[in-house]
C-alpha cells in the first residue's frame, strides 16, 4: 500500500516539474521572439534611416551644379553630420567624393562668408561640433588615401581631391575668411589646425603619407604628379614645422618620410623648390644632430629594419651632396650617423644563401623579405648612395688628406721622367687615367716618417672617413666594385693618404700598425681600417692599370713606391703570421690580413710577369729555410701558413727542395721507394715506337692514380713485335716520357697552338676535331704531371696565362685576363687596350659586345654576353668589353680543354705543392733554368769524375781550359750539353745556381750511345762502361 502512494507521488512532482519546464521554456521563448523582433525592427529602422539620410544626400548634391556652390555652410554641415552618421567606406565612396567637392567649392567662393564651410568655426555653438566633423572628414580622406593606386587614372584624381582637404584644413594661408579684418582671427585658426594635425598625427598620419608615397614612388617609373608630391611633402613638413621640430616628430618624419626609397631624387627632379624649402629650414643637419645620439639612431634603425634602414640612408647621402657647408661643418657626425645605419644593415647580411635568407640587390643574402616596390626602387637608390663615393663629397671628407702640403724638412724623390709621347700627350679622357693621375705638388714617400700623434683631431677624423668607406665596403657587397672604382676615381686620393699613412706615430709605418694588432681598442681598429681601406682601394686600381699605365706612364703610383709599399705589406703579412696572429685570427683581423695579403700578391705577381723591385726584395733576410724546414717536419702551424700565402720569402732553391722532399715523402707513404723489406709494384708497357702515342694513350689511361706515381718499365718493340736492346733503368721510360710529350705537344697535331711572338704553347680551341679530346687532355696532364713528379725535365714552354691557370690563379678575385693577354698576343693586347685610350665616341668604330673568329674557313660569331651581337660597345662598357674579350680568348675558348689537362695534372701533382712558385718558376720546374752554366762550378765537378774515355776526357780538359773561342760556345752549349745526360758522375752538379742535378747510376747501351752521339762528336769507342747521366733528382 505505501509503495503504491510513493509512486503516484513521484509521478505527481514529476508533472509538476515538467510543467513548470515548459512554463519557463515558454517564456524563453516569448523574450527571444520579442528580442529578435526588436533587432529585426531595429535593422530594418536603421535600414529605413540610411536609405532615407543617403536619399537625402543625394538629392542635396543632386541639384545643379550651378547653383551647388552658393549652398550655405550651414547647410553642408548639416547633410554632412547626417552622412558621417551612417558612412559606410563602399557604399557611401562616391556620396563623400561629392561632400568632399562641396565643402571645396565652398572655400573657393568669393566674399560670400556665409558659404564658406570655414566659418562655422566662428560659431559658439557649432565651433567644437565643426573640428569633430573637420576631423573626421580628414581622417576619412586618409583611409580612402591607404586605398588608393596613384598609378590608376581615376584613382589618381581621387588622390588629388583627398589631398586637397587635407592641404587646405591644416593650414589657414588659403582661407578667404581670415583676409582683411579677418587676420586678427588668424593665430586662433592657427590653432584650430595645430589641433586638427595632432588629430591627425595620433591617428597614424604619418603612416598614411608613407603608404601613399610608396605606392607612387617606389616604382621604375612614378606614378605621383608633380602636384600630388608637393602635396604630400607639405602636409609631412607641416607637424614638423607647427611643432618646432620637436624629436617626437622629426623621428616619425625619419621613419616614415625619409625611408621611402629615393623620395629626395624624386623631389629634385619633380618639385626641386621642395629642396629649397628643406634648406631653408635646416632639415639635413637637424637630421644629423638627432640621429647622432646613439640611443635615437638606433631607435631609428630598429623601427625600419634594413631595407628601409637603407633606404634612409642613401636619401641623407643625396641630401649631404647638395648641403657642402653644412657637410663640411658636421662631417663628424654625418660620418658616425652612416657608420652607425651601415653597421645596423650588416647584422641582417648572410654570406650565403638559405631557407632564411633572400636576395636584395645591393646587400646580397639579406635575413629580410625585400618587397616588390623596393626592388623597383633601387637603381634610384643605387644613384642615390653613389654619391657617397662620389668625386664631390670624397673631396669634402677627406679634406684634410687632400689638402696636405709638402713639409720643407723632407726631400721629394728625384724620379727619372718620361719622354712625351703622342699618345701621354692625349687628354685623359679615360676613367682609369683620371684616376689616380697625381699631380705633381704630391710628394713620393719612399720612406715612413712618422711624428702625427695618432690621437690627434686630424687622425682621428680621417681614421672615422675610413672606417666609414670600410664598412661601405663590407655591407654593400654587390655594388663593391663601383665603391672600388669611385674612391680610386679621384685624382692623389690614395698617394696622399699612402703619405698620411707614413706620417702615423713617433716612427710610422709597420711598428705602429703591428702595435695595434695586439691592441684591442676602438683608436686601434680605426687605424687598422685606414689601412684596411688603402689596401683594398690600391689593389683595385693596380688590377684594372694595365702595364703601360703602370710601367711606362706610372699614372698610378710610381715604381719606387710601389717598391717602399711592398716592402712594407711583405714585412707586414710575414709578421702577421709568422707571430701567431693570423693563427688565431677571426672577425675584422683576419679580413685585415686578407686585405693586406691580396695587395701584397697583385703586386708581386705583377713584379713576376714584368719585374719592378730589385732582386731578392722578396726574400726574408731573417728568416732561415732551415728553422721552417724543421717547423714543417714539426707540422707547426706558422710555418704552414708561411708557405701557403707568402712562399715567395723563401728562396727559390730551397722551395725545389720542399717541392722533392714532398713528392719523396708521398712516394714512401704509398711504398714506391725500394727498401731493404719490400720492392714496389712496377708496371710493365710495351710501346710501338711508330704508334708511341697510341699505345702509350691506350695503356697509361687506364692506370690508377697511384700506379701512375709508382715505377712504370716501358719495353720498346718493331713493328714486328720484336724487343729492342736495353735495360730500362728509368731511362727507356724517361725517353719514352720525352717522345710521347714531344709528340703531344706538337702543334701539327692541333692539340696545342703556340702564341704569336714568342711560340709559347697553350690549349687549341680547334682542338675537338680531335675525338675523345678531352680525354686526350686529361692524358697530357696526367704525362706532364708524371714530369714534374719524377723531376724529368721537358722542353715544353708554356704560355704564361696558361701556367696561372694550371696554378689555379685565375680564380682569384684579384685576377685580371688583361694582365695576361699579352703572353697570348701582344699585338691583340696592343689594338684592344687602344680602345680605353680612344678619346672619341667608341661606338663610331661600330663594335659589339661578340668576338668574330676564322675557324677554318667558316666565320663563327661568339657572343661575349647573352644577345652580345646587337649590343654595341660605347664609352660606358668599352672597359666591360676589353676585360670580356681578354676573358674569352683566355678562358671560354679552351675552358673545357684547361679543365681536362688540370684535372690531370692534379691527379699526380697535388695543388698545395706547387703554389708555392709563380708562373715563371713552375715553368722552370718543368723545363729547367735556362740561366748561364757556372763555369767554375762545373770544372770543379767535372775534375773529381773518372771518365774511362780518353779522348772525351783531353777535350773536356781543352775546352774547359780556354774557356773562349766559338768552338767552346759551340761545344759547351750544343753537343756537350745534349750528350751530358748519357754520363755518369758521382757527385751532385749545379747548374744555373737554382737547379740542383742529382746522380743517375743509369746504365747506358754502347750501342746506341755510340750510334746517337759517337758520330756527332768523332769520338773513338772504347770499352762499354758507365758514362755520365745528370738530371733533376728522382730522374
């Protein structure tokens, strides 16, 4: 019974519950119907209320247009308050356009104060409710302004019209109302707009005007009218000015105004009065003065990043080159002001590419997205900091350096001059003899003087100059060379400072500037990039002189300078390493020592082909080859970076000997050196001598890296297959190596050419008639290299472009195809550098950027550059052409052919061995010294051998005891000479003072010793013995 009444109850809450669910759930529902009912009626009131106000919008702007200038400014407020109630920026664009015309027309009319949109500023009771609307309406306009393409015509005159409101109600000079009686009205207008610009400023106006600008300048072309930019650049001066160039605004100006890419090349050529207006206000050095403050530039540079950064700074360059007074007088601070942009740049420079870089055109690998605009803008931008190596302003900065005076207690160089030719009599029209042509009020410093106190104003200023031009440098890697060329552009710049350099500390040159090596101060980098700078600027030019400008006109710096200059760098970089600085160097020390070193070589490689410095001037007196000898056996690191960048201090002797001693060191570390306990693997050929270079191509280019380094026995066979008589005891092998090179080098066969003049061999580029060429190339390498790895002398003279290519020279920065192209054809090197002498107009001589070649019988035409063929050569890149011509008869031509015979080549001899010798001393390492033979050296050798011929031995004794007479020449320089290789002697000969001849125990044939040279030179034979072998060590 009770569990029956429990249930019923439950039942009975349970309706209950469910109907006062449905109670409230009802309700619910009643309030939500009446509240979206409310936003419905809401909506569609408003709906009902816009369409009724732009209704009445139109119909106000509707009536003629005749009559809708006299409407009253009373009633433009009003329809205006109504339109700015319900605007909306698409749908009421073209109702605001015609407010924004009305309210125009307005100001325009005459003495109808009551037209005038202005005067209801002079109303008490709509004066604040007017400035809410004024700002508004302007602020409106900005908007449209962000929005806006110049570039498009229709938006273009919306830009105009935008700009106009805001020209004319930020400034009272075009207001009719304040004419007459008016002005005294005047200062509180005045003060209406300052309150309107502050408006405007909190809001981000400033923005809007960058936005703008960059929309209509960045870009090859501008789209911005010369109106629409005096615009713009008034309203960005009018804070600036209404504030009294407060640092608030004179930083938003320097952010948004000054960062836009080229705007003051744009002014000058649009609006140049704007410049004047900066002018007249002092603009460049209150620029100056506020970023000079470390705290404000760097605030600056942060908020631009380094694009705009940069772009900030090329339009303070342009600004600086047509403010001279103000230049002269704040060079200071101008130069700490750029140093300062350039550095903050280079902390988003990468030397590489990578996910997280991308390209910039002048800065390289940049760690920043480089948008479209600025990439449009930076030829503009590129002219812009031109300016800052310019002739103009480099003469402005380095004033001091310039200006200097020979001193009465130093004696000037007594140098022999040059006979005037027709040519040195020319005008120098060309842009590499008005560089550097010094005058001759310039002292030749052949000695470092010193006595300028390093931490006086003159130095210190000149040190920051190039501390400036150093970080120029070093930031704008991709416009490096034009840097280059503009600071050598300028007449004694870099001999003036060469004897600035000299006058630095008590004794000047090397021991002050090895003192601030060890020196970590800020007075000690700033001395340290002066030279830096000099190094860098001189290397430049003296690559680009060619040798007559440098030998003959010494248009550059005479040749005792250049004697007293690399004296001083071999003395630097040798104190540089051989004191352990170099070891541990990083960061700015160590782009010294590149800096310094590359000077250094362009010199001496220079002195190489054409000497200028006496004899031993490279050498190291204080250096012993011996003490680096021990210290390569000890592998120190001193002595191996000694001979990597500086192995010309060592005499050429002993680099022979380090060259042997290697190639034996490695030959003993593969076991090619017979010992007591193992003899090394010997290769066996046999060789037709009527098919010597098929055979040997066949057989040897098979042969591993190592198997053609060890011991290769050549047995010679007739046609018939049957073996000739001898023993190869490396002397078969040796003439087989003579023959096969001979034979290769032939120019019959077309696989070498020799150079007109002198018939020095190099690369034929007819040569892939041949097929397989390239591996016949290779082959060649591989031969010659087994020359040189043995210390078997050939008679193979190379040319010398040939050999700095086999040295691997060519890939340097420093290198210059113009250099070496008379070592290909003197008379070619002649007509083509006639071109940078020619003072008329190049293109007169109708030439092109392609190079016309005879390749049998066919005229080819080679493209120099990509379309070279309809590309003429004018003045502006005749110097282009000559160094792409010097490039291509050099290099294009046979590159493919150079890159087989070098790979071969270095399949034996590594590279590292051999760059210890210039050209001219790996020439001689392939074909011995061709110096005078020591006669007395060789009589006292000659007295200690035991010669079992006779009659040899009186004639020897004979000769040598006259000493003279044509039959002594005759003998001692043909026959004597060409049978010397078939004697034995058992102790070493030295020939020339520089080849060192080792002994041979060579067996040699009677037989064909006699058949060879017994008819040659009537001797009786005797007895088969041993007879005189000399060669070069390993022979």
């Amino acid at each position: 019974m009770f569990s029956a009444s429990q249930s019923s109850k439950a039942q009975f809450l349970d309706k209950a519950r469910q109907a006062r669910e449905e109670r409230r759930e009802l309700k619910e529902r009643e309030r939500a119907a009446v509240q979206v009912q409310a936003l419905i009626r809401r909506f569609l009131c408003r709906c009902r209320l816009q369409r009724e106000i732009r209704r009445e919008v139109e119909d106000f702007f509707g009536t003629n247009e005749s009559g809708s200038s006299k409407r009253s400014a009373l009633s433009v407020f009003r329809i205006a308050r109504k339109l700015l109630f319900v605007f909306n920026h698409k749908e009421d664009k073209e109702r605001f356009e015609k407010l924004c015309r009305c309210i125009l027309n307005s100001m325009d009319v005459e003495n109808e104060p009551k037209v005038w949109y202005v005067s209801l500023a002079l109303s008490k009771d709509l004066t604040l409710l007017w400035i809410k609307q004024i700002k508004d309406i302007l602020w409106f306009c900005c908007e449209f302004l962000k929005q806006l393409k110049p570039d498009i015509l229709q938006d273009s005159r919306l830009v105009n019209l935008h700009l106009t409101m805001l020209v004319t109600f930020t400034d009272t000079s075009t207001w009719k109302i304040l004419r007459g009686k008016g002005e005294t009205l005047r200062p509180a207008m005045n003060h209406i707009c300052a309150n309107i610009m502050g408006h405007l400023n909190q809001k981000g106006f400033y923005s809007v005007l960058q936005i703008l600008l960059t929309n209509g300048l960045a870009r090859s072309r501008p789209s911005l009218s010369k109106g629409s930019l005096t615009a713009i650049f008034s309203l960005a001066l009018r804070p600036v000015v209404a504030a009294q160039f407060s640092d608030n605004l004179l930083r938003s100006f320097l952010i948004h105004i000054m960062s836009v890419p080229a705007i003051m090349t744009h002014l000058a050529t649009l609006t140049p009065e704007r410049l004047a207006v900066i002018e007249s206000h002092d603009l460049f050095r209150k620029f100056i003065l506020f970023l000079s403050r470390e705290a404000q530039c760097r605030d600056v540079c942060v908020c631009l990043e380094g694009s705009h950064t940069l772009c900030l700074l090329g339009n303070l360059v342009y600004l600086g080159s047509l403010n001279d007074k103000v230049l002269e007088e704040e060079t200071a601070h101008f130069v700490g002001v750029l140093i300062h942009m350039l550095s903050y740049c280079q902390k988003y420079v990468s030397q590489k590419k990578s996910n997280l870089t991308h390209w910039h055109p002048v800065l390289g690998w940049f760690s920043q997205t480089v948008d479209y605009g600025l990439n449009e803008s930076m030829p503009l931008l590129t002219k812009q900091l031109q300016h800052l190596w310019g002739v103009h302003m480099i003469r402005i900065l380095f004033s001091d350096v310039l200006s200097k005076k020979l001193l009465e207690n130093q004696e000037i160089a007594q140098l022999p001059t040059q006979p005037v030719s027709p040519q040195n009599s020319l005008p120098m029209k060309n842009l590499f003899k008005r560089a550097f042509q010094k005058s001759a009020s310039v002292r030749n410093i052949l000695k470092p003087v010193g006595g300028k106190r390093v931490d006086s104003a003159e130095v210190q200023k000149v040190c920051s100059i190039c501390v400036l031009y150093q970080t120029t440098l070093t930031t704008l890697t991709q416009i490096r060379l034009q840097i280059l060329t503009g600071l050598t552009y300028l007449d004694d710049l870099l001999p003036k400072l060469w004897a600035f350099i000299c006058e630095l500390g008590p004794q000047g040159g090397l021991k002050l500037f090895l003192e601030c090596l060890n020196n970590d101060t800020e007075e000690s980098k700033r001395l340290l990039a002066m030279l830096m700078l000099f190094c860098d600027c001189s290397r430049h030019l003296i690559t680009i002189l060619d040798d007559i400008e440098v030998y003959e006109e010494q248009i550059s710096f005479k040749l005792e300078e250049l004697v007293t200059i690399s004296s001083f760098l071999n003395s630097f970089v040798f104190k540089m390493i051989w004191d352990g600085i170099v070891e541990n160097a990083r960061g700015e020390t160590l782009e010294l020592f590149h800096s310094v070193h590359g000077w250094l070589m362009v010199l001496y490689e220079r002195d190489c082909r054409r000497r200028f410095a006496p004899e031993d001037h490279w050498l190291r007196k204080d250096l012993k080859p011996s003490v680096l000898f021990q210290e390569l056996d000890k592998d120190k690191k001193r002595a191996q970076l000694l001979l990597q960048y500086i192995p010309h201090v060592i005499p050429h002797k002993n680099r022979v000997l380090l060259f042997r001693n290697m190639v034996t060191k490695e030959k003993e570390k593969l076991g090619l050196v017979e010992t007591s306990s193992a003899s090394p693997h010997v290769t066996h050929i046999t060789i037709r001598r009527s098919r010597m270079l098929e055979d040997g191509y066949e057989q040897l280019r098979q042969l591993s890296q190592n198997a053609m380094k060890g011991v290769i026995r050549v047995k010679f066979v007739n046609d018939l297959g049957v073996d000739e008589a001898g023993i190869d005891q490396d002397g078969v092998f040796k003439e087989f190596l003579e023959e096969i090179i001979k034979k290769v080098f032939d120019p019959a066969l077309n696989l070498f050419k020799t150079t007109s003049g002198d018939e020095r061999l190099y690369p034929s580029p007819t040569s892939y008639i041949h097929e397989n060429y390239l591996q016949l190339f290779e082959f060649v390498g591989k031969m010659l290299g087994k020359a040189v790895y043995e210390g078997i002398v050939v008679d193979v003279p190379f040319a010398s472009f040939f050999l700095s290519q086999l040295l691997g020279h060519h890939h340097s920065v420093f290198y210059s195809s113009v250099d070496e192209l008379p070592s290909l054809d003197s008379e070619f090197y002649k007509n083509l550098t006639s071109i940078k002498r020619y003072d008329g107009d190049i293109s007169d001589l109708g030439l092109t950027l392609s190079y016309d070649e005879d390749v049998m019988g066919q005229l080819v035409c080679h493209e120099l550059v990509p379309g070279g063929k309809t590309i003429p050569v004018t003045n502006e890149n005749k110097i282009s052409y000559i160094h792409l011509m010097a490039h291509f008869r050099m290099h294009t031509q046979i590159k493919s052919q150079t890159a087989a015979l070098i790979s071969g080549f270095r399949s034996i001899i590594k590279p590292e061995w051999i760059r210890m010798f210039s050209a001219p001393e790996l020439q001689r390492l392939i074909s011995g010294d061709n110096a005078e033979i020591d006669l007395e050296d060789l009589k006292s050798r000659l007295k200690q051998m035991e010669l079992k011929n006779v009659f040899l031995k009186a004639n020897l004794d004979k000769v040598l005891m006259s000493g003279k007479g044509p039959f002594f020449h005759w003998f001692l320089r043909a026959e004597f000479l060409s049978a010397l290789p078939f004697y034995l002697v058992k102790c070493p000969i030295r020939i020339g003072g520089d080849s060192v001849l080792a002994v041979s125990a060579a067996a040699v044939n009677p037989d064909s010793w006699q058949k060879t040279h017994g008819v040659l030179w009537g001797l009786p034979w005797e007895s088969p013995g041993h007879y005189l072998a000399v060669g070069h060590p390993g022979q």
